[in-house]
C-alpha cells in the first residue's frame, strides 16, 4: 500500500520534527531507490535479517542463511531466509528454507544454528523455540516464555531449496543441574570419534559457557562438559546477555595450528584462540580478543573449498527501530572475511580476494591543492567505493556530505591508535606503519586495519553526488587508491 507523506506523518502522530524518520518512511515505497541501502553487501529484498546461519559450500555453490522476518522490519518471527551465490558476492534470492511449524518445538521460530554434511546429506542443527510453562523455559531474560531445544532438518534437494525437518527435538532440554541462561545457536563439527556439538549457553553468577555435546548420528546427544566458560564479572542485568552471562552464536573450529572460539556478548563479538586436546576434549584458550569493533555481531564461519576459513557477521543498524522499520529493511550480511591465526596466536582477518572482482575504475584524484599538500578529496557520485591506504604519518579518512563530517576515521601508525567516532581501539603497527581498506556501501562502511582489526560502521547521513571522500596524510605520503565498487544487482534487492 503507498502512503501519501502527509497520511504517513498523521499515522504515525509525528510532527515535522522527525526528518529522519520521514526519509526512511519514503524509502520504504520504494526501497529500490533508498541511497542508504547498500549496492554489493547481500541484505534480503524487504524486512529484518539478523544472524548469518549455516553457510556451506554445496556442489559447486555457496548457500547462506540468516535470520529472518518475512513480516517486518524489527526482529521477530524467526525463519532461515536462504541465498545462493558462485563467488560469495553477487547472489540470488532463494525461497525461505526454514519456517516455524505451528504446534512444533519450533512453532516460535527457528533460530540461528549451523550446516554440516552427514553422509553425504547437508544438514542443519538449529534451536526451535515454542512458548512453554515457567519450569521450562531457558530464555531467563525475565519477560521470555520460551522453551529453546536443538533441531535438525536434512537437505530434500541438492540446491538446499527444501529442508526436511525432523519433528522431535535433537536435544530436548539442557543438561540436567545447570540452571541456563538461555541455550541455543548450536554449532558441530566432526572429529575422529563422532560428531560434537557446542550450545551457547550461560549461568547467572557465573558467566556465559559453551555447551559440549557427542553423537554418533546428529540425532541422539549426550552431554559432556563445558567445552568453555567465562568469569563471574560482577554485571548484572535483564537480559542476561547484556551481563555477559550468555554467550550467543559460539563457533569453534580449528585454524593453523590452533583452535578458535568466537561468541557474541554484552553486544560484541569475541575471539580467543587457544589449544584444544581431542582425548580429553578440553579447550585451553591463550589469546582472545574483540572481532569487530563496530556494529558486527553473531558471526558464522565456514570452509571454502579451497581451505580458507571464511566468516560471515550480521551487520546492525544503529538508527532508532522507529527508522528502521519505516526504512522497511534491517540487518545486512557483512563482506566476506578470511581468518587466519599469526604465530603469536592472534586472530588475523581480511577481507576475501573475491570483493576485488566489483572494482570499477581507479577514481582519480580530484582536487590536491598547494593550501593543502597532502590532502586528497573526490567527490562521490555513488557510494560505492574502496579505499586503500597506508599510513606511516598520523592520517584521517573523512566523508562529508554537504560540508558536515559525517564520518571520521583518526589513524596514528607511532602509538596504533585508531578512532571512530565513539569507538576507538590500539592495532598492531609492525612497521609503524598502518595499512587499511575502507569499503562504502550507501550505509555501510567496513573498514579493516592491517591484519588483525576490523570496524564496521553505520552512516545514515551520507547523499550520493552531495558526498566528498578526504584523505589528509602528510604531503609527502602516497596517494590512497580509490576505486568505485559495482553493483550486485541492477535494483538495490539482489533478486
Ligand atoms: C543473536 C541471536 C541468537 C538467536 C537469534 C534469534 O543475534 O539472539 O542467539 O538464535 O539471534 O534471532
């Protein structure tokens, strides 16, 4: 249905005073056109998308899922929506792969969970949700009724276009005598002896945990031990994943040499890295660390097949829900990244070669005048670009529309120093030295800092042909390349 603006602002009983909310409003006609929608990240064509859920490479192809309401544009109603892609950056909508079953354990969704190949047969492990009596319910945020037990559903064709679900939980409550904080986002993998499994887990008091489970089949488990836990931190909160008593989305796969660990909580994503011993099946994290230090959460990784361990993350909105439900759309699926573990243990990601298929041409600069050596400006027809820079003087990279900063990055190569608005964090500058590659797209901006940061940011101030890139570095430094990025589909809904 076409609202007209005026109808829209009596609806909604606004005043003139909320102009951001009035342009998501109008985007949401036609979210084709809406500027701040990125171009080349993958997003579904309407609504909300959160977590990136089971990627795999299947027969010559690769399949993501995610989070999705196929109702609305704020969370809720959880389905798997489903794309498919020949080199994870140009992709295809696919039907919806998983729906809740009204009066089944998932009847309130399918949350997030992982793929695995058994016997030849993709295969998903997910957490159904279903309202439940008091007793049973493990989502202990104090208003949830929901009872959360691990799924599986089995691929019915080799495009993973229909799910065969089977009825009865694969796990159906969690571990006897741990008081959960909640229990969900499964993640397996295979070992010599059988299958494992880890849950995203936690206690109050204690911190969040990891669940370790071992099947031989996928659908009879048996609980083991904790594979990880955090530390009592003295938080307290609601929801206990504000507090960091519940680790959400954990992944856990081995990487040169090592073993790494991700979970998402108290709204990040963190990494450790450590030692794992496949008798005992005991996990000895050494070094962790934050994954993103932006609007990044609930990531999921997979193996390509060429052997690059590659990861998805589901990248947030920062504006109001108000916005973002006018705006029609939420959540967009992050660039891939590349992991790797460097010899001192730390997580190393970049992003994948892939992404260097959408440069366009090599934007030459535009203005570098004698008042200001060492100060680069292109004015941005799209937003869609790459910038690729090394600092070895104190550097800023900025965006300003219609003369107003609306997005600074502060690089200083001597101390690591790296600011972002309010974030800001130290990075390791071997050579004092900061390489980084910045990639816009309309809203989003990723942008990655030598090998072991990344920061995702949000700008929903940015107009395309009203918007100029700045690079100030030093006079003598080089000069940064700039390409313009393609598109991944003529109409902003990749379909
Ligand atoms: C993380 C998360 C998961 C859950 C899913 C529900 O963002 O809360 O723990 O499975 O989202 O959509």
């Amino acid at each position: 249905m076409r609202i007209s603006r005026r109808r829209f602002v009596q609806l909604a009983g606004l005043s003139a005073a909320a102009p951001a909310l009035m342009r998501a409003a109008e985007s949401a006609q036609n979210p084709e056109l809406d500027p701040l929608r990125p171009e080349f990240h993958l997003l579904p064509p309407h609504n909300w998308m959160n977590d990136p859920n089971g990627p795999i490479f299947w027969k010559g192809s690769y399949h993501i899922f995610y989070q999705l309401n196929p109702h609305a544009a704020v969370w809720g109603d959880m389905h798997w929506g489903h794309a498919v892609s020949a080199d994870m950056i140009r992709w295809r909508h696919q039907p919806i792969a998983l729906a809740p079953t009204p009066g089944g354990p998932d009847s309130e969704g399918c949350f997030s969970g992982s793929a695995v190949v058994a016997d030849g047969v993709p295969t998903f492990i997910y957490t159904g949700v279903q309202n439940a009596p008091p007793a049973d319910v493990t989502i202990r945020d104090g208003s949830s009724t929901l009872r959360e037990v691990q799924m599986l559903a089995t691929a019915a064709d080799d495009g993973l276009v229909r799910w065969k679900k089977r009825e009865q939980p694969v796990i159906a409550a969690p571990p006897a005598g741990v008081k959960v904080t909640g229990f969900r986002d499964p993640c397996p993998w295979r070992e010599d002896d059988g299958w494992y499994l880890g849950v995203g887990s936690g206690e109050r008091g204690k911190g969040g945990c990891v669940l370790l489970y071992r099947s031989q089949d996928l659908r009879s488990w048996e609980y083991l031990h904790k594979l990880a836990e955090g530390k009592p931190n003295g938080k307290q909160a609601a929801n206990p994943c504000d507090s960091g008593e519940m680790w959400e989305c954990p992944d856990f796969f081995p990487l040169n040499n090592r073993y790494c660990l991700f979970y998402s909580t108290e709204g990040k994503v963190l990494w450790t890295t450590g030692r794992y011993d496949a008798r005992t099946h005991r996990y000895t994290p050494d070094r962790d660390g934050v994954l993103d230090h932006g609007a990044y959460y609930a990531p999921k990784s997979f193996l390509a097949p060429d052997g690059r361990r590659i990861l998805w993350g589901w990248i947030q909105e920062t504006r109001t829900q108000a916005e973002f439900a006018a705006a029609g759309w939420s959540g967009v699926m992050s660039l891939p990244r590349v992991l790797g573990v460097d010899a001192a243990g730390k997580l190393t990601i970049m992003p994948a070669a892939e992404i260097e298929s959408l440069r366009g041409q090599r934007i030459a600069s535009a203005v570098s005048t004698a008042h200001e050596p060492g100060t680069w400006r292109w004015p941005l027809a799209a937003l869609r670009c790459e910038i690729s820079l090394r600092a070895d003087v104190p550097a800023t990279v900025r965006l300003r529309t219609r003369g107003v900063a609306v997005w600074e990055l502060k690089l200083d190569p001597a101390s690591g120093d790296v600011r972002c608005g309010d974030r800001s964090f130290t990075a390791e500058t071997p050579a004092r030295s900061l390489p980084a590659r910045i990639f816009l797209d309309g809203s989003v901006i990723e942008t990655f800092i030598g090998t072991t940061d990344a920061l995702t940011s949000r700008v929903y101030s940015v107009v395309p042909g009203e918007t100029v890139l700045e690079v100030e570095m030093g006079a003598d430094s080089v000069e940064p390349a700039v390409w313009s990025l393609d598109v991944i589909s003529p109409d902003r809904l990749t379909r």
